[in-house]
C-alpha cells in the first residue's frame, strides 16, 4: 500500500506529459483512472476519469468522439487542463457508477464508492512535540487497500507535514517525537485524507479506481509537555 503514494505523485507529474486521442493508439491499450473524492469542507464531490496509453505513466488521452464515458447514464464534461473528465457535485456523493465505451463497442462498466469518513475526533484539541501520543478518527478502523494520510499546515496554510497510516484494524496515529520535530511550537491546521484503491474492470492495460474523503481541517496546539 505504500507504493500507491508513489504512484500517485507520478500519475500528478504526467498531467504536464505528451497528449494524444484514443484513436490514434489500439483500444486495448487504454489505461484509465476512476477517482471518487469528497472535500468535507466544501461539501462537495469531485468525479473524475481520465485514460493513458498503456499505463499511469503513459501519455494522456482524451477520448475520440465515437467513444463515450457515462456517469450514471450521463455524460461528463473535459477538462483540457488537467485531460481528465469531471463532474463536480455540491453534495457527499458516497458512489457512482462510470462506463465507459471504447472504439471496438467494448463497454467497462465499474462502480467507485467511498467506505467511510476520518474526522479528528471532536475532543482532540492538543498536539504534544515530546511525547507518544493517539490522535483518532470517527470512521471505522483501516481495511486492506485503504490508508489515511494525516496532513498538518501552518496557519497561513503552508505544508508542514504528512504522515502516513495503513496498519489494518487502526483508527488513528500514535504519532511519536520524530514525527512532529519538524513543526514549529503553536497552532497548526490538521486534516486526514482517506484512501482506498482498487483494480478496476477495464482494457488489457488495465487501469485503477480511487475513492478518497477529505475530512474538515480542524485547528489544534501543538506544545511541548515539559
């Protein structure tokens, strides 16, 4: 599980790559990537497909004409930005169902579905720099194929810190001094993000489906205990 961060910032890195249509290369050879991503602080659902040339690294697609890709049952809209199509929903959408027609008439039909929420816990209001400590989510605990990234900015929203989780059956972090040497002393802003992903019904390249939440940022003082 911990080769899908990797993998992950690659397929970023290729948005920027060579772009072609999906007729000019065999049917078989078209990889796609389903997301399912929901931002609990903007209450809204993001939708996305997007096709490479044989594999996450390969050079975006965007679909001919005569191929279609459906977002139940509807068609979604391009975008030539980042090459991946999209529908952007003002509500927690928790699954969909994407299907997809290439040029030969073969049709992958695939449903993408988020397994559950990773809010900090309400009572969580201090972080210690020196010491062992537990900060949880409400969700359920981790499953196979699924992670929780725990994302800390300062208050003017700079990056300061990842850290990953993905012990099956955890429901949070026992985060330890090392960890948290890196942050400096007072308010930081902390979110989770919750993956799952998964092999997807799809083309000889074969491709993967992602579902992500991304919980509400929640302020918190982190502190030195002695």
């Amino acid at each position: 599980m911990k080769c899908f961060l990797t993998g992950f910032i690659l397929t970023l890195l290729t948005v920027s790559c060579r772009k072609e249509n999906s007729e000019l290369v065999k049917q078989e050879e078209i990889w796609t990537d389903y997301r399912l991503i929901y931002k609990a602080e903007l209450k809204t659902t993001f939708a996305r497909a997007s096709f490479k040339h044989n594999s996450s690294v390969g050079e975006n697609l965007k679909l001919s004409s005569k191929s279609e890709i459906l977002l139940n049952d509807n068609s979604i809209e391009f975008d030539g930005t980042y090459y991946w199509y999209e529908k952007v929903m003002n509500r927690y959408v928790k699954t969909v169902d994407f299907s997809y027609t290439d040029l030969d008439d073969k049709e992958f039909k695939n449903t993408i579905s988020i397994l559950d929420s990773a809010e900090i816990i309400t009572s969580q209001d201090t972080l210690f720099k020196d010491s062992l400590q537990f900060i949880g989510w409400d969700g359920r605990a981790l499953t196979a194929n699924e992670l929780v990234l725990l994302v800390a900015y300062d208050t003017t929203g700079a990056k300061l810190n990842v850290i990953e989780q993905d012990t099956l059956g955890t429901t949070g972090f026992y985060l330890v001094n090392s960890e948290l040497n890196s942050l400096p002393i007072g308010l930081v802003d902390v979110h989770f993000e919750r993956w799952n992903s998964f092999d997807i019904n799809g083309t000889k390249a074969g491709g993967l489906g992602y579902s992500q939440y991304i919980s509400k940022a929640k302020r918190l003082k982190l502190v030195e205990k002695d």
